[in-house]
C-alpha cells in the first residue's frame, strides 16, 4: 500500500469509528470506543454539520499560539449569529470550551455529538428556541497537534490524545487574567462579545478513586451576585443533579482531599480569576468545569460529558429569562457596589457532611520504595458520609475609587483592559489629579517560574493620598459599570491575580539610583545631624541586627533610601485610585 495512502486511512479512522458509534446509537445520543478524532477532523466534521444549515454557522474568534486558527461553532435556531441579534431575541447563550487542556478530550467528542443532536433532532433542537449555543471545538489547537499515547499516564483513554500545553508551554486554565496566550485573548474578547450567561468548560480529573463518572464544579456562589448565586444553588445545580441521577450517572462536586484519602474530609475547590470559571464570575457568568473521573473509560466519560451539557441546555430552556434577568440586576449591582472583598479563605469551621460512594481503600509496600503506598480496593465499594467543606470566607471589602489613572508606559496593561471591554478615555492634556497611591512595602515571589512569569503573593502595600500629575496619553478608567469587580480583581495590586502579582509591573522593584559611598558618607552624616528621626531609626535598626551593624555600605544604603536623594518611583505602584 504506498504510504500517502496508508496515512489518509490511518488519520481518517479515528473519525469514521466516532461517526460510527454515533449512527450506531442514533436513538440514545451515545458514544462508544475509545479513539478521539484529530483536530482537522473534528473542524471537518463542524464544517460538514453547518453546511447548508439555516441554525448552524463555523466561524474562526483568533489565533493559536502556534498560528492556527481557533474556531467557533454557534447554534441558534434559525438563525441569527451575531450575540447582539440574539440578546435582541431574548435568548440566553451558553459558551463550551473544549481542549483547554487537550490530553482531556472528553469534551471535544461530547460538543461533537451535541452539535449533532441539536440539529439533527426536532425533540433536542427545541432547546435552542430560547439559548444559542457557541461550542469552541478545540481550543488549544497546538497542544492538540502533539498527539501520542502516554500523555496522561493516570487517565484511563482515549488511545491518543493531545498535550496539556500549547505551542507556548503555558496551560491556558491558567491565563485568563495575564493573557499571555494568543488563546488566551482570543477567548477572552469572544466573552466579551457574546457574554455568555453559562460557560462550561470540559476536563477530566485527577485525584482520589471513586465511584462517580463526573465531579461538578461551578464558580464560587461567594463571589456571584445575589440573585445570580441563588440561581446557581437553587436551580441550576440541583437541575443538574436531577438530570444526571435520571440518566443513572453518579456526580459528586468537585474536590480536592484535605488529606490523601476521601475520609480525611474534602474541600471545594477556590477557582481564583486566573481560572475560567473564576474569570467568568467577575462579570457574573455562571462558570461550569465538567470534571469527569480520569479512571472511568472513556466512553462513559464523554457520553456523562454530552448528558451534562444537555442537562444545562433543559434547565435554561426552562429557568433562562431568570437567570437573565438575575445577571441584569448583578451587572447593575456591580456598578453601584462601593467594593468588593479581595480575600477569600476556606472557612474550616463551617462543614457538612457529603454522601460518599468511594471504595475500601489499603495500605500496602510499595514495589518501588518499600514503604507504604495508598491503593483503592474496587472490590470493595463503600457508602458512607464525608466532611464536606464547602465555604470561603471573604476579607475586608476595598473600597472602589472613582477611577483609574493607568500611565500610557504600561500599555501591556490598557491591552488587556481593552480586551475584556473595559472603557477608558485618554487624557488629553497634562493635569493634576488627587489619588491614592499604592507604595509595595513587602512581597513574597516564588523562586521558579510559573505559567511563564514569577508570581508575587503576600502582597503589602501602604497608601498616601498624592497630587499626581497625568499625562496626555494616559488612561482614566472610570468605575461605575459591570466591569467593576474585574477592574478591582486585576487592578488592586494585592489582589492574588493582579496585573502586579502577574509580574507586569515588576520594573518598579528594581532600584535604579545608587551612590558612590566614599562620597555619600558625608553626605549622609550631615542628613543625620539635621533628621534626629532618621538617626533614631538607624541606631534601632543596628541595634536590632548585628549583621546591619557589622555593615558600613548597608548602613549607607539604609540612610540612602530614606533621603531626598533616592529615586521617588522605586516600589511605587503607578496605578493611581484617583478620588471623586
């Protein structure tokens, strides 16, 4: 057989096996197998369901990393397709992201079926007479294009799959706010643009053994409005739950354990803004990750996967002008907050106790280090009750300014603002404005690299109120909008997935004015002589340190910092919370 042909058969297997399985149970809507399609497959198959479709259109929304194009694939009955002419509409719009993390493509085949059932079924496409649907196939093209076996060594298929990174090594459920990624922003404008009411974002997890095919996890309730939190805890996530037990699929929350076994207690999951889910509750989207269990086949995994997604459309076909209304009232009530905490702990004294379906699980010699090594006996199912932590606790709330003064130097900053659709005005002449201003007074930042940067945490800070001095040029970011919460997440520079924890601002760390000693030294003992203060606290700092004391040139540099000489922007946060 000569080998441009071997190769056409071999690529275009994995999709005639999927497309099997699918005729194969046309009645049911189930998927079987264990072979997940290609990319350029699984776009063919999207390009082949819209062609000729009044209710289906593909689109491309940007570019990977790599250079490949990230598509778009929205279902709206009969039409239209742009988000403006649906909201005209009164319809809700639910968003799928798919191959966030392609090594978990459970999500890619189960949007695939979907798609086809809504359009293909009279009964199913009912559900779209009041949400469209947008499905991103594949989002992270190029880590689909690395395709191999042992990928995933703890995931139990499919046979082949993609990588977790993308073309630029960086995990893309870690970028929402920095937006590193051309995906990154890519997604993060088609948000902004359609502004979905549901996002869901499929994975597959890791973790403990279990008896469940999927683990739910959705935004933090603390972190939505109101009326948006009691639709999630009130409706949609018990709706869920009804669905999945009547389609006798066993889910749990998602979790992650407070020790290595289940009964040790299990906490939820804190999806901070860097997250999808978490990013999406800052403009009060209700964010879904579908989590199926890394151990069930893969089969079970998609066909629970496509029941999920199915599960959401019937409960918005049902409660969707509820839940609309819910988020108006929230972007409203973001714009007339006085702030927001940005803060939030596991509030460990507040437990409950979760029906568990787990196994018996034993300690045995490990075959490699000889010590003990955990093992879940699945000859031994067990019932039981767990503690379920399930409560974060916020901060003190910050108070918002009027608005932002962000200095045109940092443009990489008025990029991203302008991609999540935040509105500023430039200033057209130099002026003085009356601000708080943030001066870092201690951080910690860890010492290997993170999703490509140094991440800062333990962030403090102190304020003075200044007269500052804007340019023509710079950015003043009003507050009073939906866009609140967002602004304060990525602005406030101690927030924990700020702009400045990120690493964008970390020009300012560096001091950039020093001295000569020999010649500083007089100069420095007459600022002593004039400043009994300065002295007081150079001889409480020697006395406290015996390492300060022993050091002449640290000394120096000690009365250095404190002089009219050192440099006024060293550790000043040029964000300015401009006042009313």
């Amino acid at each position: 057989m000569p080998d441009l042909i071997r190769t056409l058969i071999l690529r275009s297997l994995p999709l005639v096996l999927c497309m099997w399985s699918v005729h194969a149970h046309a009645q049911g809507w189930t998927f079987t197998g264990d072979v997940t399609p290609t990319w350029e497959q699984v776009i063919d198959r999207y390009r082949a369901l819209a062609e000729g479709r009044r209710s289906a259109r593909l689109m491309e929304m940007g570019r990977d990393d790599g250079g490949q194009p990230i598509h778009l694939f929205v279902i709206s009955d009969g039409g239209p397709f742009s988000p403006d002419s649906i909201r005209a509409r009164g319809r809700s719009v639910v968003f799928i992201v798919n191959g966030i993390h392609p090594g978990e493509p459970d999500g890619i085949d189960a949007s695939l079926m979907l798609a086809r059932a809504l359009l293909d079924s009279d009964q199913l496409m009912g559900l779209t007479a009041n949400t469209a649907v947008c499905i991103v196939p594949v989002y992270n093209v190029s880590g689909a294009l690395v395709r191999d076996t042992v990928f995933r060594v703890d995931q139990n298929g499919p046979i082949e799959h993609g990588q977790r990174a993308n073309a630029r090594n960086l995990d893309l459920n870690r970028d929402l706010v920095k937006a590193d990624a051309r995906n990154t922003q890519a997604l993060v404008q088609a948000l902004q643009r359609w502004d979905p009411d549901v996002l869901i974002d499929t994975h597959v997890s890791d973790g403990a053994d279990h008896r469940y095919v999927m683990e739910l996890l959705t935004t933090r309730r603390e972190k939505l409005d109101p009326g948006v939190a009691r639709f999630l805890d009130q409706v949609l996530v018990p709706g869920l739950q009804h669905w999945m037990d009547r389609k006798d699929i066993a889910m749990c929350p998602y979790f992650e354990t407070m020790a290595q076994v289940p009964d040790s207690g299990l906490m939820a999951f804190y999806d901070g803004p860097r997250y999808t889910s978490g990013y999406a509750a800052l403009f009060n989207t209700v964010g879904i990750l579908a989590e199926s269990h890394m151990l069930k086949p893969y089969a079970d995994r998609v066909n629970a996967t496509f029941e999920l997604m199915v599960g959401a459309l019937a409960v918005l076909d049902e409660h969707g002008a509820e839940l609309r209304r819910a988020r108006a009232e929230a972007a409203r009530n973001t714009a007339a907050a006085s702030g927001f905490p940005l803060q939030w702990k596991l509030d460990t004294t507040r437990v409950e106790r979760l029906p568990w379906k787990g196994y018996a699980t034993v300690w045995e010699p490990s075959a490699v280090s000889g010590l003990p090594r955990l093992r879940y006996d699945r000859s031994r199912p067990v019932d039981s009750t767990v503690p379920w932590y399930d409560t974060y606790v916020p901060g003190p709330v910050r108070d918002k300014p009027a608005a932002y003064l962000v200095p045109q130097a940092w443009r990489e900053v008025g990029q991203r603002l302008a991609m999540a659709g935040v509105r500023f005005e430039r200033i057209m002449r130099d002026t003085v404005l009356r601000g708080e201003v943030h001066h870092i007074a201690d951080l910690r930042t860890a010492r290997e690299p993170y999703e490509g940067r140094y991440l800062h945490r333990d962030i403090r800070t102190t304020i003075a109120v200044e007269e500052v001095h804007a340019r023509a040029g710079d950015l003043l970011v009003p507050l009073g909008t939906r866009h609140d919460r967002f602004l304060m997440e990525v602005l406030e520079p101690d927030a924990p997935d700020s702009y400045f924890a990120w690493g964008f601002f970390d020009a300012i760390l560096q001091q950039k004015e020093w001295f000569t000693d020999y010649v500083f030294e007089d100069v420095a003992a007459d600022l002593l002589k004039r400043d009994p203060s300065l002295r007081a606290a150079l001889e409480e700092r020697r006395a406290a340190d015996p390492d300060f004391a022993g050091d002449g040139w640290a000394q120096l540099a000690f009365v250095f910092q404190r002089s009219p000489y050192m440099e006024p922007g060293y550790r000043r946060y040029p964000v300015v919370r401009v006042l009313r």
